[in-house]
C-alpha cells in the first residue's frame, strides 16, 4: 500500500458493550427502606428517566453518532447526579443490588463487573469519545469545512478520554477488575491519537489554503509527534499484547509519514532560501525515516473488528513517494 494512501486514512473505535441493568427497583427500594414510601413516589419520575436511559444504551446503538453522542451525554449527567444520592456497594446498607458488566472494546471476550458507580461513568466516557471519534471520521474530508468539523470531532474526543485518564480510570480500578480498553495507558493512548487525526485534519487545510511551507511543516511535525506517543504506548505493555498487529502498524506508518512531510515542507522553505545542502539532508532524512517505517512493517492487515476506516484523496494527498526518494 503506497504511503500517500495510507497517510489519508482515520480511525474511529467502536462503542463499549454491556449487559441489561434494573436501576429503577433498587434505587426505589434504597429510598423507601431508607427514608420512606413517600420519599420514593416523590423521585418516581426522575427515576424513570434514569431507567429510560440506561435502556436506550442498551440497545443497538442509533445509525447516527450524533444521537448516540447525546444520550451518552444526557446518561452521564444524570449518573453524576445519581453518585450523589444512591450509594452504590456490596455493603448490606447501600445500593447493593446493582452490577455493572462492560466488555473489553478490543478484546470483546474480557469483561469487568463491579459494584461501583465509576465503572458505569467510566465505561459511559469511554463509549463518548467513540461515539465523537465515528462523528469525525463520518464527515468529508475532501472539503476545507469537512475537515475543519472533522478536526473539531476528534477534538471532544480526546477531551472525552483525557477525561476519563484524569478524573476515573483511577477510581474504577482501585480494589476492581478493571478491562485496559479503560486504563490509563490505553485512554491515553487514545487521546494522543484523537488529537494526531484532529491536528491531521487541520494540515490538510493548511496545504488546500496554500500555507507557507514552514507553517505547513511545523503543523505536520505536531501531527507526527502525536502519532509517535501513541505508536509508543501501543509498544509498550499492556498495549502492545492487546491490540490487533494492524493498529500498531497503521500508527508507526502514520508518525513516520508525518515526520517525513514536515522535512519535505521545511525542504521547500530550505529550498526558496537555496540553502541546498541543508535541504538535502532534510530530504533525506524524511524519505529514510519512511523507507525504515515501510520495511519494518509489510502492512498487510488493518484495524477490522473494533474500528472503523476511512479515507479520503482531498487535494492535500502526501506526495512523499514520489518527492522524497533521493
């Protein structure tokens, strides 16, 4: 597969998958053995929109991201309402009899179940970022728009799993089984990848708006820079046994493809100044970073069961294949 292919294509991560949970008669039975029947008849209705929602998540997920986007959004409010009144736990005078089940999203047969709320908002967090990432990858990146809102999409993505990194990943594993799609390596690996799409994104308007070759050199460095600390943590365990051979060569591709775009952009710039030695070097070093990425990697398989694909052929195809090659 020629690099300038490979170089348009993205990722997106397919949702978390659970198992059907009955909030409504737990949370009433804590109330009411609690405080009292009347208590429970006066939060009967909010309740219900509880049990709604967590119903319509069970289900197939809606055709469009965007609808699934905003139930997972309206879930994770009202799960942060619901940590602050039902105390959900093993112990005999808490919520006791809710589990949550989540299935590993790279590896479906692993599963984590737990008596804890941060499971259940993390697993909601997680399956945000996803849904935001299908949103990015559905737009047409052959148009300057299509790209800006692609960018934007793979943004909130990030910002999903840098949220979950910082704020539950912690929490849901402390005491807990806990899958590594929701660990802190792998959401952090997401996120530098969400933002290495995002920042991709927004090259390939840099080029379609003629940019100056150093503008478009420092914007592909960043992008090559995200994509190394992902291709660094997929490398590194637990990662690098969980994920399929084909995710890991798409992102060591990528950052290489990368590296290699921002010598030839900066070789441009070199070039306008006839500083030639200089622009050699550049030259060669993008094409042998890329001629190393291309041999350690034969490329033969792709992300299949967890993700989706895409590609586009906007204007701002890579030419490092034919440009690069001394």
């Amino acid at each position: 597969m020629a690099s300038s292919a490979v170089s348009n294509l993205m990722l997106a991560i397919h949702e978390k998958k659970t198992n059907s949970v009955d909030l409504y008669r737990p949370f009433r039975n804590y109330v009411t053995f609690t405080y009292s029947e009347r208590e429970a008849q006066l939060i009967d209705d909010d309740l219900e929109t509880v049990k709604q929602l967590r119903s319509d998540l069970e289900r197939v997920p809606d055709p469009s991201p965007a609808a699934r986007r905003d139930l997972l959004i309206s879930y994770y409010k009202a799960l942060c309402l619901v940590e602050t009144r039902f105390p959900i736990s093993a112990e005999k005078h808490q919520v006791n009899a809710v589990t949550f089940l989540w299935y590993d999203a790279f590896k479906q047969k692993q599963k984590s179940t737990q008596q804890n709320i941060h499971l259940e908002k993390a697993a909601v967090l997680f399956n945000l970022g996803a849904a935001y990432s299908q949103i990015g990858l559905g737009h047409d990146r052959t148009t300057v728009d299509g790209r800006r809102q692609a960018s934007h999409a793979f943004i909130a993505a990030a910002g999903a799993f840098v949220y979950l990194k910082d704020n539950l990943s912690s929490k849901a594993a402390i005491g807990q089984s806990l899958t590594v799609d929701l660990s802190v390596d792998c959401v952090g690996m997401l996120e530098r990848l969400m933002l290495a799409q995002a920042q991709e994104c927004v090259f390939e308007n840099s080029i379609a708006k003629g940019s100056t070759p150093g503008v478009s050199a420092k914007i592909a460095r960043q992008v090559g820079i995200f994509y190394e600390e992902a291709f660094a943590a997929l490398t590194t365990s637990p990662l690098k046994e969980h994920f399929e051979k084909g995710w890991i060569s798409h992102v060591q591709l990528k950052a290489a493809v990368f590296y290699s775009e921002a010598c030839f952009r900066y070789g441009k710039e070199l070039h306008e100044k006839e500083e030639i030695a200089e622009e050699i070097a550049q030259l060669r070093s993008g094409a042998s970073r890329l001629a190393e990425a291309e041999a350690k990697k034969p490329y033969s398989s792709w992300p299949s069961a967890t993700t989706t694909v895409s590609s586009s052929d906007p204007a701002t195809t890579s030419i490092m294949a034919t440009r690069l090659v001394l």
